[in-house]
C-alpha cells in the first residue's frame, strides 16, 4: 500500500513531506518522490530505493515551497526505478496516486494518438495526460478533475497539483483510502490518519467516490454524482509514540512484546470479566445456519483457527476462503450465512470487494478489523474490532493475534446464542481467555531459548512445520512469517497429512517445526514426529512442559507454556514469530520491511 501525503502550509513544507513519508515506510515502497509549488510552478524530486535516498537529491536541488505533495510508491505497473516514481507531471498536473487504473491501456492509446508523450510505464502518469488534456479545454480545475474521474476504471487515491494554481490541492478516492487534514490556517491530504499524524489529529474521511478541493482556508466535499456534502470531521489518536521502536531492535520485534496488552484490550471489548460473561456482539447467531470468512494472507489463517473455534463451540458450520478467490469464483451463498470479513487494515482490495459482493447478495456482514474507521468497517453490518494499535512491521504480528482473540471470543457468544454453552461452560471458556495475555507473557520468556535454536535454522534452505486442530491453520502462519522475513522456504502441513506426500522431503538438511500442546491429539503428533525424526530429519518440538517425550533421535524439545486448549493459538503463536524474527536477524534481512511486500495491499 503505497503513501501519500499534501500539505498546504505556513512554512517550509518539504521537511513535513519526509517527515510524513517516514511515517509511511512501515507500508513498504521500492520509490519515493515530492512535488512543490515554487512560485506558481510545481518542481518534483524522486529517488528510487528507500526515502534516504530522496533527502539526497533534496540536499543537492532543495525544494523552497509552502505547498507540496509526497508519494512512498510499491511498483504495480512498471518497474520501481526513478522515471517510474510518483509525483507524476504532464503539462500542468502533477499528482500522486495509489491503486490501480485498469483501464489506463486505451486512455493511453487515445491520448498516445492525440499526440501525448509519456516517460513512464506506470498507470498513473496517464491520469496526469487525461487531466492535463481536460485542463486545455478550458474547464476550470474542479469540472475538469470531476471529467478526469469519470472516464478512470479501477481504484486510487490520488492528490493533485496545477501550476498556476497556487493554494490548492486536488484529491479523490476510489477503493483506496484518503482523509482531510484540519489545521489552523494549515491543510493536510493523506493516505491515513498516520501521515498527517504529525500535524493534526481532526480528519474527516471521504467516503467511496469522494473528490475534494482542499485549500488554506478548508475543503469542499463532492460525492461521486458532483453534489456537495459535508464528511464529518472526527479526532483521532496519531501519537508519535506509537510509532517508535523504543528499547526495541525492530518494530517487528516491539510488536511481538505488545501482544499481551493488544489481546487483553481486544478481549475487554468481547469479554465481561466480572460477570464472566460474553457481551452482545450485535449478530442473532442463532438465526443464522452459516459463517463465511473471507480474508488474505495472515488474516486468512487467523480465520481458519476461528473456524474450529465456531464449529467445536457452536455448532455452527463454518467456510474459511482466500477472498481473491472467493470473489471470482461465483460462490453458492445463502441469505442465513454470515459474511465476516479479517483485515488488519480494512482496506484489503479484494477482502473488501468479497464483503461489498456479499453485501449485496443480501447476506449478513460483520468485519474483524483493527482500523475502526476503513472502508470494510464502515461497509459492514456490524464491527468487531480488534485493538492492537497501529501495527509497522510488514510482517504481522500483533494484529494476527487479535483478531485470533476476537474470533475465539466472538465463537463463545455463538456457542451461548445457539445454546451449546451453559454458563458454567461460558464462565470457563472467558476466564481462559482472560488469562491468554498472562500467559503470552510467559511465552515471551520462551525467546532466549528460540533465539539460539535459530543459529542452524538460519541455514536452512528448506523448512516444514507441523500441526494438528488449530495448530495446523498457526503451522502454515509460522511458515508464512519465516517465508515473509527471512526468505527462507517453508511450508506448514497437518500432521496427519505427512505420510500423504510430505515425508517426502524429509533429509537430514530440512528441519521440522512441530507445534504440539497437550491435547487430545497429542500422541498422534508425536507419532508423526517420530516418523520424521526416524529418517533423519531435524525436529524442533514446541510443547509444554510436563508433555510426555516423545523418545525420538534428532527431536529438540523447546517448553512452552501449558494452557487451555482454547488459547492454544494465542501462546503458541509467539514462539512461531520469534523463531522467525531471529531466523531474519540472523541472516540479516530487512526484518520490518522485507523485499516486494507491503503492509497493506490495496490492489489486486
């Protein structure tokens, strides 16, 4: 998910870009660039590579403005070098854009024909020709901009700047993020309310299809049909706090450590302590016979651990999918299931587009999202939200785990709704729950002993991870993370599965991770290990304490805290992530911005 950042200011405005633009690079770029207005014409400077390299060019040709627009790009179309890096100029526009144009070929064509020249392979500098184009006709900047919008098919956020047009910043949104900044004589354009963080904390968030001409004095809002309106302005919370490493190597590392207080805030929010009771979740799970989760990526296995969750405790049949396919494969859906989208973001292109299909289908919805205020939150029929705060390692971590909590949480309250937990029952399952941030905190204890397992792994070329029940769904995150942060090949396996193909690959080079608590599949898993171990195949086992050995050559124990089964996930996720956080320091990647991923991705 690319950045973008405008102001329109008092005082020198390029040190405001990079310092918002810093705030962005958790979201992953390969390019950054700014433009600004120096005495009505606009002045761009770019770099590839990260934003380290835009200070360079800065230091050797300053920009001297009060206004300007910045970009942090993640290559789409065409390759992330300079000529390809936002802001893009043609004639008198020069803009930033985030998304996708899809139908940026034929507008290319028909302007390429008309005489139009381009320097880029990207998407976006088609936009800046079209607007330039409809600039020349004689229409002033708001109709030609409303004109621009209509003829682009896909997704973007984009900010805009005219020469001759001095005070005045364009923006718009389509199926990617864009706030209004207010300040006092001051304001902002951005992607999130993190890159105007630095300057204010009252936005207003457009809504789908929203365009709006932001000048020193305030905004004009137009929805998509051109009519006026009013976004409210809300207060957010950007603390610049948030957003520091601290006593911490990475963020990603930070993030790990925050997960008891990110899953004991996203509990409170389900959990009734005192009581010992779920609270409403605003859903008659008893009038529905069916849940659909759609999510990509991390989110998707945090769905499928949900999954047992709902089918164990409620009853309630349950269908995990990955959304991009969900979305092109013409799915059979009933009016009684639940359509529940997991993002961290809510913003996720084609997490959204299954929940906006959905929607219209007439299904339920409901969305597990940590940005209360994105597009999937406000698409939904009802919110669940997790709170683990804003999140800067690409790799997830923290986010993982609260929505992981919610749902094992939110499959409590359907067990109660359908009647298949009596209270006794429920004052059990809430109070595990309540005590999983204790307990996470005990596994953090665990990270000396991971760290120095991950001396050999780090040498791996080949890693397998085993589980059984919800520590299957966790096996296949913990080989995404190592996959995401060390470049190490892994893939996660059901135990039962191995003899099925799998063993295959077992050598005296390839470890396996097994994630094995004490619990009605235990001796099977451990049977499987001994098959792994009896070949010659390295075994790291993560299991509690007081579990039987399993007697196998070549099989590493590493203890683990003991715990109810329910919570399993939420303990047994931490030595996943630190195994693959130290594996990534070992090898000395880019732990919190690993090579072609980003945070959030916003297009297909």
């Amino acid at each position: 998910m690319c950045g973008i950042i405008g102001v329109i200011g008092n005082g020198p405005v390029v040190p405001r870009l990079i310092d918002s633009l810093k705030r962005l690079e958790y979201r992953g770029y390969d390019s950054a660039g700014v433009a600004a207005m120096v005495d009505g014409s606009v002045e761009r400077r770019r770099a590839q590579g990260k934003i380290r390299n835009l200070e360079a060019v800065l230091a050797e040709e300053p920009l001297k403005a009060t206004i300007g627009i910045g970009h942090t790009r993640w290559a789409t179309h065409g390759a992330p070098t300079t000529v390809n890096a936002h802001p893009h100029k043609a004639g008198r526009v020069t803009l930033v854009h985030n998304g996708i144009i899809e139908n940026f070929a034929e507008l290319k064509a028909e302007l390429a024909a008309e005489g139009h020249i381009f320097e880029s392979q990207t998407d976006t500098e088609v936009i800046a020709h079209l607007l330039d184009a409809e600039l020349k006709t004689g229409r002033k900047p708001l109709e030609a901009f409303k004109v621009t919008l209509d003829r682009l098919t896909g997704a973007y956020a984009l900010a805009v700047l005219i020469d001759g047009e001095d005070g005045l910043i364009l923006g718009a949104r389509r199926g990617s993020p864009l706030v209004v900044g207010w300040g006092e004589g001051e304001m902002y354009l951005g992607s999130d309310a993190l890159a105007v963080g630095p300057f204010t904390q009252q936005i207003s968030y457009l809504e789908e299809g929203d365009y709006v001409a932001v000048t020193r004095d305030g905004a004009e809002m137009f929805d998509a049909s051109g009519q006026p309106v009013d976004r409210a302005v809300v207060q957010v919370s950007a603390s610049s706090a948030m957003v520091e490493k601290g006593e911490y190597r990475h963020f990603m590392e930070k993030e790990i450590h925050e997960q008891p207080d990110s899953v004991q805030h996203t509990l409170s929010e389900y959990l009734d302590l005192v009581t010992g009771k779920v609270k409403p979740q605003g859903v008659d799970f008893a009038a529905i016979d069916r849940i659909q989760i759609v999510a990509c990526g991390t989110a998707f296995y945090a769905g499928q651990i949900g999954r047992y969750a709902f089918e164990k405790l409620a009853g309630l049949p349950c269908d995990v999918e990955i959304a991009s396919e969900f979305r092109y494969r013409s799915p059979a859906v009933s009016k009684t299931t639940l359509a529940v989208a997991v993002s961290q973001s809510g913003e996720t292109a084609d997490t959204l587009a299954s929940l906006t299909w959905c929607k219209a289908q007439g299904l339920p919805t409901a969305a597990v999202v940590n940005v209360h205020t994105s597009s999937m939150a406000r698409e939904a029929s009802v919110l669940w939200p997790t709170h683990a705060g804003p999140e800067i390692g690409v790799a997830s971590t923290k986010a993982f785990t609260a929505q992981v909590a919610a749902l094992l949480a939110l499959a409590v309250a359907a067990g109660v709704a359908r009647g298949r937990i009596n209270a006794a029952a429920e004052a059990e399952l809430v109070k595990a729950l309540f005590e999983s941030p204790r307990v996470i905190a005990e596994a953090l204890r665990m990270d000396e002993t991971i760290r120095a397992v991950t001396q050999e792994l780090s040498k791996a070329t080949d890693v397998l991870f085993l589980g059984r029940g919800p520590m299957f769904p966790l096996a296949m995150e913990g080989a995404l993370k190592l996959k995401e942060i060390s470049y190490i090949h892994a893939e996660g396996y059901a135990a039962g599965e191995l003899k099925h193909g799998p063993i295959a690959l077992i050598d005296e080079e390839t470890p396996t991770i097994a994630l094995a608590p004490l619990d009605d599949v235990f001796d099977k898993t451990a049977s499987n290990l001994q098959e792994i171990a009896a070949r010659g195949g390295p075994v790291i086992m993560i299991t509690p304490e007081n579990a039987p050995d399993p007697h196998g050559v070549g099989i590493r124990r590493i203890d683990a805290p003991d715990c109810h089964p329910l919570i399993a996930p939420l303990v047994y996720a931490v030595p996943m992530q630190l195994l693959a956080y130290y594996t990534a320091v070992q090898k000395g990647t880019d732990v919190d911005q690993p090579r072609n991923l980003a945070k959030s991705v916003t297009v297909e």
